[in-house]
C-alpha cells in the first residue's frame, strides 16, 4: 500500500465517523452501530457450515486452503533451526508431489524474521503470484500490554528486517474500558511504523483476541473500528486464547467487512487464527466467504487462515482423494 492510499483511507474515516476519532465520536459511531442478532448469527452460520461439496469442486476447495494459510510457529522455544524447517514445509508442502500448491506466508516472532527469508531465498514474495511472505507478529504479541514507544520499536524493527506483514494485537483493556481513542490511535501508529523506506507500507493485520471481547456487539465495534484505524486485515485471535476462531465470529467479521466495501469500495483482509484443524471446518470457512463477501476474497491479499496444524489434515485429505478413495461419489463428506 502507497502512501496516498493510505491517505485516502484516513480520509474516508473521517468522513464516516462525522469528526476527529476522539472518545466522544468513536464512541458515538461505535455504539451507534445496529445491534448483533445473535440467534440469527449462529443460525446463519450453522447453515453455511452443513454446505455439500462436489467431489470435483473438492481438489480446488483442498489446494485452495493450503494456498491461504499462514503456516506459523510462535513459541518461546523457535530457533532459527526451526524456522527453516517451518520454511520447507511451506514451500515443498508435499514432498511427494511437485503439484501441491505454496502456503501464503510464515508468520514468526520478529527476531526470526531474518531467518525465515534467508530461507525463503528467491520464493520470498508476494502470494498471489505464487511466492511465500513473511509475517511477523508485533506490539508485545500475544498480550499486547506494552507503552506506545515499545510496540512502533518492534513493529519498525520487523518491517526493517524485511517483514511483508505485520500481525499486532490491540489492547483488549483499553477497549473493554470503553478507551477507544487510545485502541485507536495505537493501530494507526502502528500502520504508520510499517511505512518502508521506499514509502510502501507492510500489511497490517490487527487481531481483536475475540475470545476476550465476550459479546459479538464488541466483535462487530472492535472490526469497524481496527479498520477505521488503517488495519489492512482483521483477525479473530492470537492462537494463545480459547476461544480462538469461530465461525459465526468470521461471518460477522466478514459481514462488517462487507460493509466497509459497501461504503468506501475498499476490500478489507479477515483471518481467523487459532482452532481451524481439520479440512471439513476449513472448507466452511471457504463457503462462509463465498456466501457473505463473494469469492473475490479467496485471494490471500485478502483471506488467510492461521494455522499450524491445519495443513497436515489437508494434506491427508489431498493424498486419499488422489488414491481414488471417493471415486464414484458425486458429492463428499470430509472426515
């Protein structure tokens, strides 16, 4: 992202919000937002999540899924070791077959973000064109309970190292104390401390640890307002918190998102982390896109999943499919 683009999207904030993003005007807006139904949100996505799939739809589904996930090891124990072994399986996902597609980034503490490209060597790059990103997490990850100061330290340290994406936590405090401003003016530093040097700007993904905001009324509040700060993605939760990514929580994210798009003409990223393990809760994660944002999203500038272990099961269900085992089957259940 340009700085002008960043500009316009400051802009379109301001004229949305009616005034400077104060407590008085956030809160205004946010609270002013319609009420999330919640029965009616459940329902929705209990009935997206029963979807069939076609037995050939299901190698697209399959590859499409590893395409968009964030393959992530974010441990106290990682060494630059591992993060090298985490880097071959993103490239190489199947050993045993060439056609297996790429994942769409590693994400990584900061620390290991010259590790993972120097591994990445010339596939470093952009997803869409078939390439690995890096994505480091930020801002005291996964509390986010640092000063101002610490947290644009460690973004710009990341985004100096060669970060593409920058995933921040928001503090959740703040925001369940109704500080709003505060929540607010954190993101947009942090969007202004992955400028580059060449004036582009890293990714930002801002995670809102859903898990810890107790009603879908602060989901729906903490969304808009991580995009009206400059947030580029918004993301369900740190992997750290249970409960981490849910599907009703995704298609209310999603439909804000929508929203937005609606309003300003601006594609907004969503990635639920956290919980996403098996092929069959992945592929209702696909459909609740299709169905609530359209499949211009299942892109990963615009979709990820994050996972760690979500990849395996794909694979297993990549590998039966091409033995033959649902041959004769028109539609497919996935185990």
């Amino acid at each position: 992202m340009s700085s002008t683009e960043i500009q316009r999207s400051e802009e379109r904030a301001l004229e949305l919000l009616g005034g400077e993003p104060d407590d008085a005007t956030l809160r205004r807006f946010l609270h002013g937002l319609p009420g999330v139904d919640a029965v009616g949100l459940e329902q929705r996505a209990a009935s997206l999540g029963t979807r069939s799939i076609k037995t050939t739809s299901k190698a697209w589904a399959l590859d499409k899924i590893i395409s968009l996930i964030d393959l992530t090891t974010l441990e106290g124990a990682d060494t630059p070791g591992k993060v090298r072994s985490l880097v071959a399986k993103a490239l190489t996902p199947d050993a045993g077959d060439p056609t297996c597609p790429r994942v769409a980034a590693v994400c990584v503490y900061g620390d290991m973000v010259p590790s993972a490209i120097e591994a990445l060597g010339a596939a470093h790059g952009d997803p869409d064109d078939g390439l690995v990103s890096v994505a480091a997490v930020a801002t005291a990850f996964p509390s986010g309970r640092a000063s101002l100061d610490i947290k644009l330290a460690d973004t710009a340290e990341a985004v100096a190292d060669g970060a593409d994406e920058i995933d921040m936590v928001i503090d959740r405090g703040a925001f369940l104390a109704g500080r709003y401003h505060l929540v607010f003016e954190q993101i947009a530093r942090v969007k202004q401390a992955c400028r580059r040097a060449d004036g582009t700007y890293a990714s930002l993904k801002v995670i809102l640890e859903t898990g810890e905001l107790n009603t879908y009324d602060n989901v729906k509040r903490a969304s808009w307002l991580a995009i009206l700060a400059g947030g580029d993605f918004i993301k369900t939760s740190t992997g750290k918190v249970s409960p981490a990514a849910t599907l009703p929580v995704t298609l209310l994210m999603l439909e804000v998102v929508r929203d937005w798009h609606r309003l300003t003409g601006e594609r907004i990223g969503v990635k639920p982390a956290g919980g996403i393990r098996t092929s069959k809760d992945a592929i209702k994660y696909l459909v609740t896109v299709a169905e609530t944002v359209g499949e211009e999203w299942l892109q990963p500038h615009l979709f990820r999943f994050g996972a760690s272990s979500l990849l395996n099961d794909v694979l297993r269900q990549r590998q039966k499919l091409a033995t033959g085992h649902y041959a004769g089957a028109d539609y497919v259940t996935i185990d």
